[in-house]
C-alpha cells in the first residue's frame, strides 16, 4: 500500500508552481460551476420552457462559447495569456449573478450567450499559459492535473449543487457560482501576475509561422473531437432529464452520479495518464480507445431498465473521458508549436464550442421526437464516425 500511494504521489512531480497555482485556481472555479449540469432542469422545471426552448437555450450556449473560444485565441496571441484569464474569470462571476434574474426565452437567449461568449475567452488563454508554464518534457500531465482539478471541482459542484437546489433554490446556486468565479479571479490576479511567475505575460512567438486554417491534419483532429463533443456533451443536457424522466431520480442523486464521474477522475486519472504515457501507444490510438468507450456507455443505457446501467454508463464515459482528452489536449498543444498557439488553442477549444451549438439542440430534440433509446442510438453511431475520423487521422500521420 506503502508503494503504491509513493508512485500515486510520484506522479505529480516535476511540474512547475505557476501549473499547480493554474491547478488550484481552476479547482475553485470549478468547484462553483454548479448551474451548467442543472441547467436543463432549471429552465425546464423552474422556468417551465419547453423541451424545443432549452435546445434553443443551448444553442445559444455553444455560439458563445465558439464567439468566446475564437476571441480568447486571437487575444492570447495579442494581449497575452494573463489578461485574457484575469478579465474572463471576474466578468464570468458577475454574469452568472445576473444570470438569475432573466425569465423570458430571449433575454435567456442573450444571456446564456454572454455568459459563454466571456467564460470561455479563458480556455484558449489557460491552455497558452499552460504550455508555458509547462516543460518540454512535461506536456500531457500538467493538462491531466489541469482536469484532475476540474474534475475535482465538479466532484464536488454537484453534489453541492443539489444540497443548494434543496436548501435555497436555484437563485443561491447562481449566486455561489459567481463568488467562487470571483474569488478565483482574485487569486489567479495575485499568484499568477507576471511579476510574481517566474514566467512572463508575452504573447508566444514562433519563427514563421504556419497558419491552423491550413493545417490539414489538424483539421481531421477538430472534426474528429467536434463529433466527440457532441456525444460527450449529453452527460450535461439529455442525460440528466434522462436520469430524472426514465428513473425518476432526484436532483441530489444526479449530482451524486456526476460527482462520481469527477471523483473517479480525481482518483486515477494522473496514474493513468503516467502509465499510458510510458506505453508503447500513440496519442492517437489512445484517443481511438476513449471515442470507443464514450460510444458503449452511450449503447448500454438501451441494454436495461435496471437503474445499475447508469453506474456502468458513467464509468464506460469516465474512463473514455480520462484516456481522451488528456491525450487530445497534448495533442493540439505539440501541434501549436508549429504555428501561433493562441491560434491552435482557439481552434481546439471551438471545435468543443461547436459541439455545444448542435449537440445540445440535437439531443433535445430528437429525446422530444424519437424518445431516449432511439437518442442514445444516434449518439452511438456519431461516436462510431469520432472512431473512424480519428483512425483516418492515424494513418495520414504516418505518411506526414
């Protein structure tokens, strides 16, 4: 036992401070995150709008989060990577307060936008920063602490989230969020200002650059991961009305099922990334494995009525989760060198952006034409075309 704790701890090693400050940083912010997995419940059982309405909502949703992902890659290549995060982080926290307060279907249109369009100016930066802060040798396993925060975050949001719903309602839940943005925000401003890490705020430069517009195989990799989004992003609109409609489960036990997801992730995700890392597979099959499971966890909902499935479901994309993107992060990050890698991470954060404009929509509207089974069929094979595109990937990679 002894050993295996003092290899668990052994992983974490050889990553800079200003990685571990991201790390912590990310954790609070994360951890105050709590509307978006309720979010489908919030607008459908407190502001009693239709299935179509939430699709809408979410569609909304992911052109903010492309207007924002595209924004924060071109100012992180302008600005620098610290201002971008610093205004991102603060203005999301007031947002999400002011969020609360829109009732009709097109002030939340407009707000769910906003929101977004600020929120993820911060993703492209975090990644710049993070390969910044990160050392040559070193590129997977700061992303992988990156998400064992996030992960750990969202462990805990939802869990908390749900005691919050029943205790103060969804207008406490908006105002924690906020807070914790906030407060994240003024941490990231005094342990990451660029006199206080031992790195600097420069835009990253590279010696004729190649454009990501033109990078072919980088191209096959955004669709592949924008297909992967789209079946992933069900876990946080249809699945959980999927959970409360099909099995008739409470908020608390949703977010007790979620946090399993973040708790697993928080537990062996690092020695998981180590230990594939030293294996004699590429990122690409690794990404190829993850596409599959996301895939079956998807399929297995269809297997049973048995309440058990939905434990397997979540562990099959848990795992798929951990194994993929870690290893597509690293990816599109050793990719960036070749060009501006505002630029890359712009793109790379769009194609989830994307996902998030069609993915929700879809899946709203095909549960509210088709039902859930013939949902989680659909969803299967688009997981099926992430597999194809990334095998097609592989093999051009090896003729490159």
């Amino acid at each position: 036992m002894k050993k295996i704790f003092s290899n668990y701890i052994n992983t974490f090693k050889g990553l800079s401070k200003e990685v571990w400050w991201l790390a912590l940083i990310t954790l609070i912010n994360r951890s105050g995150t709590m509307v978006i997995p309720f979010l489908s419940l919030y607008l459908i059982e407190d502001l009693h709008f239709t299935l179509k309405n939430v699709g809408w909502i979410m569609t909304a949703f992911g052109l903010g989060s492309v207007a924002g992902s595209w924004l924060g890659g071109e100012l992180a290549d302008t600005i620098g990577y610290y201002k971008v995060m610093v205004f991102s982080i603060v203005l999301t926290g007031f947002l999400f307060i002011g969020l609360q307060y829109l009732h009709t279907f097109a002030s939340f249109c407009f707000g769910i936008f906003a929101l977004m369009m600020v929120a993820d100016t911060f993703r492209p930066a975090m990644f710049v920063a993070l390969s910044a802060y990160s050392k040559p040798a070193n590129k997977t396993r700061p992303v992988t602490l990156i998400r064992l925060a996030i992960n750990l975050g969202f462990s805990a949001g939802p869990a908390i989230g749900g005691l919050i719903i029943t205790s103060l309602g969804y207008g406490g839940l908006f105002w924690v969020d906020g807070i914790t943005c906030i407060l994240a925000g003024i941490l990231l401003f005094n342990v990451l200002h660029p006199k206080n890490a031992t790195i600097t705020d420069a835009p990253i430069l590279v010696e004729h650059p190649i454009s990501a517009h033109t990078d072919k195989i980088f191209w096959i990799f955004l669709i592949a991961m924008t297909l992967f989004g789209l079946a992933f992003l069900q876990y946080f609109s249809t699945i959980p009305l999927y959970y409360r409609q099909a099995h008739q489960l409470t908020e608390f036990d949703i977010g007790l099922l979620m946090g399993m997801n973040g708790f697993l992730i928080f537990l062996l995700e690092m020695p998981l990334i180590k230990w594939l890392e030293d294996s004699r597979y590429t990122k690409e099959e690794l990404m190829f494995f993850g596409a599959v499971l996301l895939g079956l966890s998807l399929l297995v909902l269809n297997f049973s009525t048995w309440k058990g499935v939905l434990i397997i479901g979540m562990l099959l994309m848990t795992l798929g989760e951990m194994i993929a993107f870690p290893f597509s992060n690293a990816f599109a990050m050793e990719r960036a060198k070749k060009g501006n890698q505002g630029e890359f991470m712009g793109l790379y954060t769009i194609s989830f952006s994307v996902a998030h404009i069609f993915g929700h929509n879809a899946g709203m509207q095909f549960v509210d034409k088709f039902g859930f089974d013939t949902t989680w069929y659909i969803f299967t094979i688009i997981s099926g075309l992430c597999v194809l595109f990334l095998y097609l990937l592989k093999r051009k990679l090896t003729v490159e």
